[in-house]
C-alpha cells in the first residue's frame, strides 16, 4: 500500500547514507507535488500527516541539498495540512532561522525556511490570529531582519505584509519590535531592499 510504502521512505530519511537520503527526499517532493499520486484527498492528507514529523527532522540534515528538498516538501504539504500543524512547524523555523547564532548556514535555505513563514500566512490566514501565532513572527521577523542576506530582507517585507492581511487587528501586538528592526534597514544600500522596507514600514503603521 503507499502507506507501507511511505513508512519505507521515512526510514531511508535516517540513513547514515547522504545519497540515499537525497534521493529518497527527491521522491517525496515529487510525491506530494503530484495530483496523481493519491486516490483521494483523504489519502493525501493521511500521507501528509504522516509525512511532516520525519520532513521536519530534515531540516537539520547536515547536506544543504536535503535541508532545501525538505522545506520545499513542507512548502507543498502546508497548504492542506490542518491548522493543529502550524505550531510545530513554526517551532522548527524558530531553531532554525529565528535565534542566534543562526543554525542554518545556507543563505538560500533560510530564504525557503522564511517563504514558508509567509505561506503560512497566506495559506491559513483565519488561524494567524487565534491561534496567536504572532508571537512566532515577531522572532522570526525581528531576526531575519538583521540577515545580511538581501532577499532574506525583501521577503520579510513580504511576509510582513501577509501578517497584516491575515491578523490586521492583532498585527498591532508585535508592530512596535518589527518597526524598529525594519527602521535600521531602511538606508540599506540596495534600492530595492529600502523599497521593500518603505512597504513593510507602510504596511505596519497602517495596523
């Protein structure tokens, strides 16, 4: 059955082989990526389930390759997993990209780690505020923000944005700390991050 199936491909995740935990991750974004893998949405979501504990442990794995494969299977499952996920998931991007010193040393897996703090937000916008998951963002964003990384900040003004769109009322509760982190890079020497952080600055004074 796939379930059994499935259960053969998150022990291989644990394997002391780099090779075969690449490519089994490989297989399963390409599995949760496709609409013909499933016979219904129920299996989907069972898979998914399943799946997201075992993915979550990748983003530690010590091969970028297999870090960058993970977040982008998370990417997929987020949007149909249920909001009783998005705790746990936001937990793991703290460890990751939300304290010092920061874990993840790929610039370019903390970009995919803070993409999937933005469709978090976009994908399950009524549970950003009940769930007070603000709290979450407010590390993220605040440490994000000193990333040097110029596309980590322009999608913290993204992400911002997303915040303000799904929590418009309780956004108030962290605007205060993300304004100040936003502030020191507003003379940024690229341009088009300093415009990026005109929005996000825009976008929390609004709120």
């Amino acid at each position: 059955t796939i379930m059994e199936g499935l259960r053969r491909d998150i022990n291989l995740l644990a394997s002391e082989n780099r090779f075969q935990r690449k490519t089994t991750l490989e297989k399963l974004l390409q599995k949760v990526q496709s609409e013909d893998e499933f016979k219904d949405e129920a299996e989907r979501l069972a898979v998914f389930r399943e799946l997201l504990k075992p993915i979550l442990r990748s983003l530690s794995d010590g091969l970028e390759k297999c870090r960058d494969t993970a977040v982008r299977i998370i990417q997929t499952m987020t949007k149909d997993l249920g909001d009783d996920t998005l705790d746990g998931i936001l937990q793991v991007l703290i460890a990751r990209i939300g304290v010092e010193p920061v874990q993840e040393d790929s610039e370019d897996v903390r970009l995919e780690l803070l993409k999937l703090a933005t469709i978090i937000c976009e994908a399950h916008p009524h549970d950003v505020g009940p769930r007070n998951l603000l709290d979450y963002y407010k590390v993220l964003l605040e440490q994000c923000l000193k990333d040097p990384f110029p596309d980590i900040k322009k999608e913290c003004s993204r992400c911002i944005a997303a915040l303000c769109t799904a929590a418009p009322r309780q956004v108030a509760h962290i605007s205060k700390n993300v304004i100040e982190a936003v502030k020191r890079n507003m003379q940024h020497k690229h341009a088009a991050v300093r415009r990026e952080m005109v929005k996000a600055f825009s976008n929390l004074i609004l709120h």
